[in-house]
C-alpha cells in the first residue's frame, strides 16, 4: 500500500487521516482533561501535562507494536498488516491532535478553528522545522509559537502557514511514517520491536514540541480563552 506516489503533491490516507483529527470536539478535549484532574486532585497543571504525554506515548507505542505484532502471527501476512499499518497512522495523527489540544487547554486555550488546528497537529509533529515556519510568521520566538498561532496571528497568515507546512510535511513525515510502515510489517516479531520503538521515537518529538510552543505550565490551573477564529476571543468559566 503507497502512501504517496512520486511526484505527487497528495497524500490521500494522511489527509483523510488529519481531517479527521483536527475535527476533534472541544468537549472531548476538555472532558479528558477534566478526568485527569479528578483522578489526580492534588496534580499541578504541570503534572497534568506531565500524564498526558505519558498517556499519549503509551497509545503510540501500543499502536506500533500492535502492528509489528500482527506480522508475526500465521495466516496475517503482510498484507493485512499494511492494511492494520494505515490506521496505525490515523491513530499517530487522532492522538497527536488530541494530545496537543488538551495541552494548549491546561495553559487555558480552548481552540475551535480548524485551520488553527490544523497548523498546531502539523506543526507540532514537523518538529523544530515546523516551529520555525509558525515563528518566521509571527515573528514572536520559537519558544511562544503555540501561543501565538492559537491566539493572535491572523487567518490569512494561519492559511500560508497551513500553506508551507503541508509542503515540509510531504518532503519529511511521510518519508518518516512510510519508514515505519514498512518496518512494522516485518514477520518475526522485528516488526514489533521496530513500531514500539518508532512510537516511542514520533511521541517524543511531539511531546517535546508541544512543551516548547506553550512554554512553562501555569503554576494554576485558569479559566479558558476559547478561540473561535481570529476576530473571537472568549473566556468561559471553569
């Protein structure tokens, strides 16, 4: 199964698969932190964020190996792995987003725009490269770019950010996911070993980016901004 074709400037299966994580609902979002801070009612906002990248890590890696394993088993076969690998990669792309939207709601930032969204999942899982493509925007430093993208930068400048990282993310991640597609797939128990290790890898650059775009934690939990498009800013009660 290709993932993208050479030449080609579309990337059916990872678009189908991003569209559908930037729709999350903001209740769910805010729900899953909110479940988090019941369970954990001494936790700082620091350790909330702390849980949730643990959670996240956790899901990519278990997808991952999943996969690998699936591999191993007689009567599989590559085949139905590669099918299992594909949805391994919306599950990379459905947790990604929900992680960072359910970080940027602990620094109190509720976002609704999709195409805000959008910039925060790609920018996020592009790494360093992405966060400097959102800074270069905004002209704020790279250690404020979340903050800036959700909350003040204009849609039109939002809509050429999309613009640039959709054409980095082409050259870069999907080079990085079809890698790692193909590993997963090998029979013998590697494959597993290979997708525990590639999640592990991928959680770990979007972790480290999403605590980078947001900066420190708050040192209390605050009442959310929810973010609507450029022109609405409202903040709700907790």
């Amino acid at each position: 199964m290709a993932i993208i074709t050479r030449g080609s400037s579309r990337t059916p299966i990872i678009d189908a698969a991003i569209d559908r994580a930037v729709a999350l609902p903001t209740a769910r979002v805010r729900s899953h932190v909110d479940s988090l801070r019941r369970r954990n009612p001494e936790a700082s906002p620091a350790r909330i964020i702390e849980l949730l990248g643990r959670e996240y890590a956790l899901v990519l890696q278990g997808a991952g190996g999943a996969v690998g394993a699936a591999a191993a088993v007689p009567g599989v076969g590559t085949g139905v792995s590669l099918v299992l690998s594909s949805g391994d990669v919306a599950t990379f792309f459905a947790s990604s987003s929900a992680y960072a939207l359910a970080v940027a709601e602990v620094h109190g930032i509720e976002v609704n725009d999709i195409e805000r969204r959008r910039a925060l999942l790609l920018a996020t899982v592009l790494g360093e490269s992405g966060a400097q493509t959102v800074a270069d925007a905004s002209g704020k430093s790279v250690s404020a770019w979340g903050t800036a993208l959700l909350t003040t930068m204009p849609q039109s400048t939002i809509k050429q950010v999309n613009s640039v990282l959709a054409k980095r993310f082409i050259k870069r991640q999907v080079v990085k996911q079809g890698s790692l597609m193909v590993g997963r797939v090998i029979p013998f128990g590697i494959g597993a070993a290979i997708g525990i290790a590639g999640g592990r890898a991928l959680a770990r650059t979007v972790v480290q980016q999403a605590t980078e775009a947001f900066g420190p934690p708050p040192p209390a939990f605050v009442r959310p901004t929810v973010i609507n498009d450029a022109s609405q800013r409202v903040t709700i009660e907790r």
